[in-house]
C-alpha cells in the first residue's frame, strides 16, 4: 500500500470516473488549467480536455443551474464550490430544483449530479471560507449528503455519488485534503447510508462525522489515561442516516457524545442525538450530550481553536456522563481547551 493524501484520492476518483463514462463532466471556478484552489482537479484538464474539465464563470447559482440542465439531459456533471460559504448563491436552485425535480417529474427525471463542497475549518481561515454547512443539505430532502474521514472513503464515496442516479452534496473536509495513510487505489468501503465503528469501546459511544472524526479517535486514545474505554462511529453519510449501527453501538455502551464542528443550535448534531435519545431511551445511563462549534459566525483566526470542539471539550462531556456506577474517573483538563 502507498502512502495517500485525502486530496490525491479526491482526483484519482475524479479521474477513473471520467476515463470511465464520457458523460462525467468536471468544472467550476478555476478547476481547468489551475486544478482548484486545493489542486483537488489537478492535471485533468490536460488528461481529458477542456470539454470535459473546463473554468466556469464566479456565478455558482449560474453553475448549478448550469449543471441541472445537463443532468436532465443524461449527463453526469461533478462540479466544485470553490468555498462552503460561497455555494449560498446556489442555494436556491439546489433546494428549489435539484432537490425536488424527480419528485416534480413523478420520477420521469433523475439528477445524477454532484455538487463538491470543500467545508468546515481547521486551515486557519476566515468566514466564507470556512463554514460548516451541511444542515443546510441534510434539511433538504431530495438530496443525498456525505462527508469522508479516510482517505479510502474520499476516494469510494466520491465515485458512489458519482454513480448515484440523484443529487449527492459531497462535503469534502479541507483540514483533512492533506491528511495521509497507506491506501491502495482503487478502493470500495461500505456504501451510503453506512456508518463505521472507527474505534471500538465499552464505556461511552462518540458519534462524529467528517472533520470531527480525527479529534474524536484523539479524545478516546486521550481518554485511556483516565480509564475510560470510548467507542467511536464515523457517521460517513448524513442523509441517509444508518440509525442501525449509530443505535447498537449506544445501547452497548450505554452513554454517547455526539461530536462536530457546525454551530450547536438546530444543527445535524441535534438530528443525532436527538434520534439516538429516542431509540436508545432505556438503554442509556446519561442523557445524550453534544460537544459542537459554537453558536457565532466563524471568528478569527486566531481564535479558531476555542470556536472548533478539541479533546478537552469532549472529555469535559465525557466525564459529565453519570459515571455513578463506576469506579471515580476524572479528566483533569491541562491549559486551554484542545
């Protein structure tokens, strides 16, 4: 196995995908010639040409309209938002028309497209460039959202939505673009609607999806020195949810924490817990605890790390769980919050 970035594994799918259906069409802001502003297209202009990976003007509602128009007709388009905040332009047609055209149509018309969204923080941005959109996507029904962890789901995921006959919003996470492992290209993971036990374990379950992911497997290697044995589930596809692994691994455990960097108020966290107090009631000792970004525009820069949930913001939820019934455990946080 060779050692592999997330954004490498981004563009061999793109690229096996358009050596493999001539109807697969790459584009968006500077995707062409310069390869997108995280290099994710790089070098496939110049394998397949301009018709098939091609610069768009800075108009995304333009983009996706764009876009629509060639899914209705047969083709498969993967197009780019440069930035997560910078796809609110197209919000409209994406909640108005990609969403609801197979509902509109009685099912006379797909969307086989994909809208790429480069999301979340982590890169030391500023806000527009480093939002947390995905409940905006996951409120929509219609559309299909995911977001990678792995490098190996970068790659399988990107070629499923790729292949999947209606709307997927790929949320790709930039703190992770150049985080590597040893992976063998091609790859196949678990499917949409899958989620994975990324870390088993005993006493408290960590869901977590996307950039959250990393700091949580962080949190539960951090967590042994206080005793505490922490399961961790990557969520992988938002909608559809796999409630089914999400509520085993609860009921096992018996407590959970529910991890991510969007804003708490109303956001995919809330989903999750809330669908995990409902079908894992008298199974839990604790109530359902959330650990998430807080509820302000993104900040500063150099305020990122207090915005962003750490390990320490999650095994201060972590040792909040009730743990009555076992052994006194405690984490005794060390400076500022992870």
């Amino acid at each position: 196995m060779a050692l592999t970035t997330m954004a490498r594994a981004l563009n061999a799918a793109l690229g096996d995908a358009l050596a493999a259906d001539e109807r697969v069409l790459v584009f968006g802001e500077d995707v062409g010639k310069l390869g997108g502003v995280f290099r994710i297209t790089d070098g496939l202009q110049d394998r397949f040409g301009d018709q098939r990976c091609f610069d768009t003007p800075l108009a995304e509602s333009g983009i996706v309209g764009f876009a629509l128009g060639m899914a209705m007709s047969g083709l498969r388009p993967v197009v780019e938002m440069q930035f997560d905040a910078f796809a609110y332009p197209a919000f409209e047609q994406i909640a108005s028309h990609v969403a609801k055209l197979r509902n509109r149509t009685r099912g006379a018309l797909s969307v086989p497209m994909v809208i790429r969204i480069p999301y979340a923080g982590g890169i030391g941005g500023v806000e527009h460039h480093c939002d947390s959109s995905e409940g905006y996507y996951a409120h929509t029904p219609g559309l299909k959202v995911v977001t990678p962890a792995t490098v190996a789901d970068a790659y399988s995921l990107l070629r499923t939505a790729i292949d999947d006959p209606d709307p997927v919003i790929f949320m790709e996470p930039k703190k992770l673009y150049f985080a590597a492992e040893e992976v063998t290209l091609p790859t196949a993971t678990e499917p949409f609607g899958r989620a994975a036990v990324r870390r088993p374990g005993r006493d408290a379950t960590l869901v977590a999806y996307g950039p959250a992911v990393p700091v949580a497997l962080a949190a539960a290697r951090a967590a042994e020195e206080a005793g505490w044995d922490l399961e961790v589930v990557d969520c992988r596809s938002i909608v559809p949810f796999d409630d089914e692994t999400v509520t085993a691994s609860v009921r096992r455990t018996g407590r959970c924490v529910v991890v991510s960097e969007a804003q708490g108020f109303a956001g995919v966290g809330a989903e999750i817990a809330a669908r995990v107090q409902e079908r894992c009631f008298h199974w839990l000792h604790a109530p359902v605890l959330r650990v998430s970004g807080l509820d302000i525009p993104y900040p500063a820069p150099m305020l990122e790390h207090t915005h962003l949930p750490g390990v320490d913001r999650i095994l201060d939820a972590v040792e909040r769980l009730q743990w009555d019934d076992q052994p006194d455990r405690r984490w005794l946080a060390q400076g500022s919050a992870a």
